[in-house]
C-alpha cells in the first residue's frame, strides 16, 4: 500500500517468516551455528527455544534454504496439539509418504520402510517440530523412540525441537532423562540489543531498496527499542504500521514522538501480559497469600551496636609453615559470602540445610573488603542469618593487592579447617579469590549463580564468573541462558544443575516484615511528604564498585535525577563512597527534600519495603534488577549490558544506559502506562533452596564414600 509512495520493490516487515529478510544478530548467528553443527552430527535432537516472535521459524527456514536438498529431506510439523498416535501419522504425512495400515506397528513400518530406503539412496530425514512445547509428554516420547531406528551405524532420522521456553521446563521433567541425554546441542533465541535493532530495521529496509525515504530520526530507533525490547515480530508489527501511518499522513520522516503514538494506539488494540505488583496498599494481603516461611534458626547474640560489624572469629592469621600438618577434613560445606547478595542467598540456604539430615552441616564465611558491604546484626536478624563463623578482612589496597592478601588468608584458613566443600556466588573478587585457593588445595567448589555473562570482557566481574565456572566441580544455575553459556565454553552438562533464584527465597520470607517507606525515612529524619506524589516515587541504588564510586559519571548521573525528580520523586539508597561524593562537591545542591531524599545503606526489610511499593527503580546493580522483577517493579538498567539477561527478556528491566533521553523516556512511559511488565521466570518460585539442598544431597552421596576413603576418620 505504501511501497510506491517510498519508492520501496516490496513490504519490509511483513509478519511471515521469510528467509529471504534473514538478519545476522548475534543471537541469531550463535543459533544457526549450532543448527548447522546438529545438522552435520546426522543424529539426535537440536532444541531452539525462544519468545513468541524471536525469529525461531526464520531461522530454521534460513537453515533449510541452505541444505543439499539431494542429500538432505526435510519435513516440519506445525500443528502440535498430538498425542502420540497423532504424531506418528502426522510424521508420516509431513514427509509425503502413502500410509499402509491404519494400526501403530503398521504406521511404524511405512515410515522405518522410508527412512531406509532414504539411507540406501544416500539421503537423510530431518523432521522440524515447530512449537513443540504443545507436545505431550508422550508424543515427545513417540519422537525419541523414533530416534532409534538405524541403518547400520546411520540414524535414519534426526529431529529438530523448535519452541518457546516451556519447552525447556517440559524437557527439565524425569520422564523426559532419556530424550535429554541424546539432545546434541541446544539454544536460546533471545531479544536483540539496541543497536542490533537499528540495524535490524535497517537491514530489511535495504532489502527493498530504501534510501533514507522515509527518513528515522536517531531517536526513532531507540524509541522503537524501548517499545520492542527488541524482539523481530514486535519491530516489524510496529514498523509496519509506521510506515503505514506516515503515508496516509503524508510524511517523509519518522520521529520518536510518531513512534510513542503508533505503539500507544498497538498496545490499546492487542493489549500486552500484565504481572500484579506489589504496591503500597497490598504488601500485607500479598504476603498472605505466601506459604509461612520457616521460623528463623535461634542466633547466637550479636554485637550490641546494631551498625557495628561482627567480630572475627579466631584462628591463627599467620603465614603457613610450608612443613605444616594439614588439617584433618572437616565434615562441613563453606559457604563463602562477600557481599549483599551474597548474605541474602546464605540466609535463605542456611535454612534449608538445617531441614536435613543427609548433607554436613553449612558454615558461613564472609569477606569484608573496605567500602564494601558488612554484615551487621541488623541485617542477621531480619534475615535470619546466624553470625558467620569466619570473618576475613582485606586492608585497605589496589584490587590486585586486595586479593593477594585475600588469597594468603584463604589459603591459611582452608589449610586448617580443610572443608568437604566450598561453595562460592557469582564473580565477585570473593568468589575468585575463594575458587583459587580451594582449587590450589583440592577442596570441591560448588559454584551457585553459575553461567553469568554479560559479554562485556572488560569487567572484572566477568572474567570472575568465568574462571569459578571452569574451576567448579558443581554448578548450580538459576536461570537457563546459562546453561547456554556454559555449554559454549565447553562445560560438561553432568556438572550442572538448574535450581533457580535464592534471592526470591529470602523476599518471600521477608515480605511479611516489609517495613513501609514512611517508616524508614522518618528514621533518617527525611520527610515522607514526597510519598504524597500521585505519580509515585522511584528508588535509586547503586552498587559499591560502579557509577557511584567516580564523580564524572556520578555527577552526570546526578544531573539526570535532578531533573527527574521534578517528576517523580526519589528515594536514593547510597553507600558511604557515594554520599561522600555527593556532599563533598554538592552534587545535590538546590534540591528540594521532598523531591529527592538520600538514605545511607538500610536492612534488607527496609529496602525490599522501599522497592516493592515504588513506580520504578534505577540501577546498576544486578541483584536490584532481580528484585524488581520478583517485585514486578519496572527496572531501568543503569548500564548498556546485564549478566541478568532473563530480566530483560522476561522481567521488567529495560537497559538504558547512563542515556539522558532514554532514562527520561523510560521514566516517561512508567508516568504514562505504567511501565515494562513482566513474569516470574523458570524456578523463582520461593523453593530454589529446597532443590539446592536436593541436588547438594545427591552429589554429596556420591562424593562421599570417595571423601572418606582418601580421607578416614
């Protein structure tokens, strides 16, 4: 309708997939590789999941336009909703061939009978199961028995599982052990980036001979982003209807404002998913509807400051003697924790190792550098965390001198109390440090968060993360791209296991003691009147070691959330570096308290009461962007990558960057329509410390009659 007005051969964005518009991502060149390796083994399953309208049929239309059909016969299910009966006919059908019978050993037969005679034409059978994840689990099984039939050492049929992440749980399940051991390779397709969308758009502009007629602002293109979260089958239904609506206009440009209006009019006809939040007036009656959570272990006692840090338990700090005796092993798991998260997973975990009789007993180790996040008995109380039973303390020093003396501590701590294992988190420098010397001595690493990749390698955090990935015996996961990163670096699959997010544990637990935000601004003489706001408030909170920690960034920073708060008013939650910053060069200056107010570190209940009642959150921490999505608060991103991947794609965070008019436009959308929606993904549930004690238990059971044999009681 539009194609003459611009000069376009054809229409860019149709909604059909079309090989011919295959567009090279990242995501999408990642995927066709492994396709394409699946495709030379000749055997097995390949299983690509992703979201409705990620590109998974264009890709394997891509895959199929590249095949010898002389060597290679294709066939593809769609329609999916098939018992195993079904599936069998519908198979035979889906290659052409003439039934014989109407009986299942008949229909076996005729197909065997093809597939043979395939094999001695020197030919293959492919058979692309599109939305497999409306299989049943029997006709899922129908596919894997089909998977035996062989021509001497050749497989006469290999399949291709296509479908949306259902898929995966469904392949998760104990019935399907068998299925999964022969899957060969595996993707997620997620969203693009915000420059793979521009050029994304682009690209299938030129494909029909485009020159800049209509012409995208700059803008335009991170509009489009915004409203897409980059996802093919979303920017071609918006795009579309935008070139639609700048020829009937009689345009030749297209603005970010056009962009906002067409996707607001998109929105009101189709309607978009919506997750309940957690607001002011329904914390309580949620909480309610949560299962009771386990009563708190009795604590020792802490320290009578509730601010103070708690003591270093004793043991000896000196250098090893290289003659020394090493320490018999202790029948005990080390649980290493040197952040804030860190000491949220543990109270989560602590509990449920208490419920069992089949595991050691779990110790808790902190490691407290300068600036960082201590444990105080505030924070142990709320969370139901015990006093850790070791402390170690880096002084004050470079990164590298920091670890150095890290490294010499653990190594000496390890040396003597020799644990049957230890257990680390993430990539902070705790987890590396830890890693490393247990590695050194032989002591089994479990390593929970594992698979983490933001794909940015200058961050220290990422390479962290990847050499606790490669030293750790066990690798627990919490959400399924990992498994992906995982299985790109080489990583055996019987070493990881999907257990989900602990962090969702702790806030279910926490809900009930939510303390509500006029409470905790009152405590630090802060005025609750900007609660008042119809609009809402937002909560800023930085991480220690980022944008916080330098004045250019952070006075930039600064410069956006003034403005901002004009707004929307907000609730910065800052850490001694980064108030210190703020008040020695008056970042702040001329702001009205009520407008913007400036709390220093809280406890966990206070700042899970401040985030689950906000209008949105601004971050650069990951743990915030977990929160949020648990909370169902829109997130925005403060950086231009995320290891949490699985917020984005299917939380409510939103990458923005420290870009002033993406953060405003953000902001904007939350005032206007109330912000990204999201779900809950895979296994945050609230039980991911049950199933971390259930696979601990089982590994343990295998390891142990090893561990005392090489090391008798």
């Amino acid at each position: 309708m539009y194609e003459s007005y611009f000069g376009l051969t054809g229409a860019p964005f149709l909604l059909n997939p079309d090989p011919s518009f295959y567009f090279d991502s990242r995501g999408h060149s990642s995927a066709l590789s492994y396709l394409k390796f699946g495709l030379y083994q000749a055997e097995g399953f390949i299983v690509v999941t992703g979201d409705i309208g990620a590109g998974k049929t264009t890709l394997v239309r891509t895959l199929l336009s590249d095949i010898d059909n002389e060597k290679v016969v294709a066939a593809q299910l769609v329609s999916t909703q098939l018992e195993a009966g079904d599936l069998l006919r519908s198979t035979i059908t889906a290659f052409g061939i003439p039934p014989k019978g109407q009986s299942k050993a008949e229909l076996i037969a005729t197909l065997e009978a093809y597939l043979t005679l395939l094999a001695t034409q020197n030919k293959r059978a492919v058979l692309i199961v599109d939305e497999a994840q409306n299989l049943s689990r029997d006709a899922i099984e129908e596919l894997r028995m089909l998977s035996n039939f062989q021509f001497g050492n050749q497989a006469l049929l290999q399949s291709f599982l296509i479908g949306q992440p259902e898929l995966r749980d469904m392949l998760l399940s104990r019935s399907l052990e068998q299925l999964r051991q022969r899957v060969i390779a595996s993707y997620h397709l997620g969203p693009m980036d915000r420059e793979e969308t521009r050029r994304y758009i682009e690209h299938r502009l030129k494909k029909v001979g485009w020159n800049d007629n209509p012409h995208f602002d700059e803008d335009a293109f991170d509009e489009i982003f915004q409203w897409t979260s980059g996802i093919p089958r979303r920017i071609n239904l918006l795009c579309n209807r935008l070139l639609l609506a700048t020829f009937l206009a009689e345009g030749r440009s297209i603005t970010s404002t056009d962009v906002a209006r067409i996707a607001m009019e998109i929105r009101a006809e189709i309607g978009e998913p919506t997750l309940t939040r957690v607001d002011s007036h329904n914390i309580a009656p949620a909480a309610a509807n949560l299962p009771e959570p386990q009563r708190p272990l009795v604590m020792p006692t802490l320290t009578d400051s509730v601010e103070a840090p708690l003591e270093t338990p004793k043991f000896s700090n000196e250098l090893l003697n290289p003659d020394s005796v090493r320490g018999p092993r202790t029948h005990a798991f080390l649980m290493v924790a040197g952040s804030r998260t860190g000491c949220i997973r543990a109270a989560a975990l602590q509990k449920a190792f208490a419920t069992r009789t089949d595991l050691p007993a779990l110790k808790l180790l902190t490691i407290n550098a300068p600036g960082q996040f201590e444990l105080n008995g505030d924070w142990s109380e709320h969370l139901g965390l015990r006093e850790p039973d070791f402390v170690l303390r880096v002084p004050p020093a470079t990164p590298v001198g920091q670890m150095a003396d890290g490294l010499r501590q653990l190594d000496h701590l390890l040396h003597e109390y020799n644990p049957a294992a230890l257990i680390v988190q993430g990539g902070d420098d705790a987890a590396l440090m830890a890693s490393l010397a247990a590695h050194r001595q032989g002591v089994p690493i479990i390593h929970m968060e594992a698979g983490l990749r933001s794909f940015d390698r200058t961050r220290a955090q990422e390479i962290n993360a990847m050499m606790c990935d490669h030293m750790a015996d066990l690798l627990l996961t919490s959400e399924w791209v990992a498994h992906d990163n995982l299985t790109r670096e080489g990583i055996s699959a019987d070493r990881v296991q999907f257990v989900g997010n602990l962090v969702m544990d702790t806030i279910r637990a926490m809900l009930p003691q939510a303390s509500p935000p006029k409470y905790t601004l009152r405590q630090f003489d802060q005025s609750p009147e900007l609660l008042k706001n119809k609009q809402g408030y937002g909560v800023v909170h930085l991480h220690g070691g980022g944008i916080g920690t330098e004045l250019q960034p952070l006075a930039e920073l600064t410069a956006i959330l003034k403005s901002i708060s004009r707004d929307l008013p907000l609730i910065w939650v800052a850490n001694e570096t980064t108030r210190r910053l703020i008040n020695q060069h008056h970042l702040l200056a001329g702001v009205d308290g009520a407008q913007l107010a400036v709390l220093p570190v809280i406890p966990y209940y206070k700042m899970i009461g401040l985030i689950g009642t906000a209008a949105c959150v601004l971050t650069d921490s990951s743990t915030v962007q977990e929160e949020s999505t648990i909370l169902g608060v829109p997130c925005l991103t403060l950086h231009n990558y995320t290891e949490r991947r699985i917020t984005v794609e299917q939380g409510t965070n939103i990458a923005v960057g420290c870009n002033s008019s993406l953060i405003h436009r953000a902001v904007a959308e939350i005032l206007r329509g109330g912000g990204k929606k999201g779900r809950l993904p895979k296994f945050w549930d609230g039980l991911t410390a049950s199933r971390t004690t259930e696979h601990l238990a089982a590994w343990w059971k295998q390891r142990a009659p090893r561990e005392q044999l090489i090391n008798p009681s």
